[in-house]
C-alpha cells in the first residue's frame, strides 16, 4: 500500500514505560482486511453519512422503513420518483427533495448512487491491489 519496508507500531504505557514494535508488511492479511472494512463501511458507515441511518430516533426510522422520502412527509403521488437501484430502503421520493425538476419517474437516489459508485471504485482498487501482489 505505501510501498514501505516496515511501520513502527509505538504505545506509551506510561511516562517512563514505552512499547515500540515493528510491523512487517503483509500482503494475504491486507487483502483480507481491505475485503472486511469495505464491507464494513458500505454497511454502516456509508448509510449513517449519508441518512443518518442508525442515529434516527425510533419514530423517524419507522418512517424511513415504510419506503418513502428523507422528509417523511407523506406520499403524494404525482410528486413522486421510485429509486432504480434495487437496493434502496426508503424507495419513494419528492422530486423536490431530490432536486428533480424532469418528468423522470424513476433514478437512482443520492444514497444508493454513492454506494454502487463507491463499491465500483472499492472493486477497481482491489483489484488493482491484487495485481500488485
């Protein structure tokens, strides 16, 4: 990853007592790893960025979980745009909530456009990766 022969791992345990160890590069475990916290940050970080997923209170998920719009404010039915993605959790959007002003019916929302573009990139690099070692 950074091309370096080693990394000093440092730990001060306390004003007179201190930890230094060295860490080798090793390849099969960052391939692994890279694999796990991708997986990890299109999970649970990407989500809570973007909708504030796991920090909603109980009544605002409820709400999300029903498959409409961020705002919640309730289904109307010319006013709407389904998400295209098939991985979407809300589903249903305003236009106005998404900046839509085309008589589109359906497009990928701005949260599960990140994440199919996030993945892409994530898959590019890692096979980018693999190539190295």
């Amino acid at each position: 990853m950074t091309k370096k022969q080693y990394c000093d791992f440092v730990l001060f345990k306390s004003e007179s007592e201190l930890h230094i160890e060295r860490i080798f590069p090793d390849g099969l475990f960052f391939i692994n790893a890279v694999a796990v916290v991708r997986k990890f940050y299109i999970n649970c970080i990407l989500p809570e960025l973007l909708g504030k997923w796991y920090t909603l209170t109980r009544h605002q998920l409820s709400r999300e979980c029903h498959g409409y719009c961020y705002c919640g404010a309730g289904i109307v039915e010319e006013d709407m745009v389904q998400c295209s993605s098939g991985i979407c959790k809300i589903k249903l959007f305003h236009r106005k909530c998404l900046n839509l002003t085309n008589a589109r019916n359906s497009c990928k929302c701005p949260a599960c456009s990140k994440t199919i573009n996030h993945t892409k990139r994530e898959n590019r690099q890692t096979l980018k990766l693999n190539k190295q070692l």
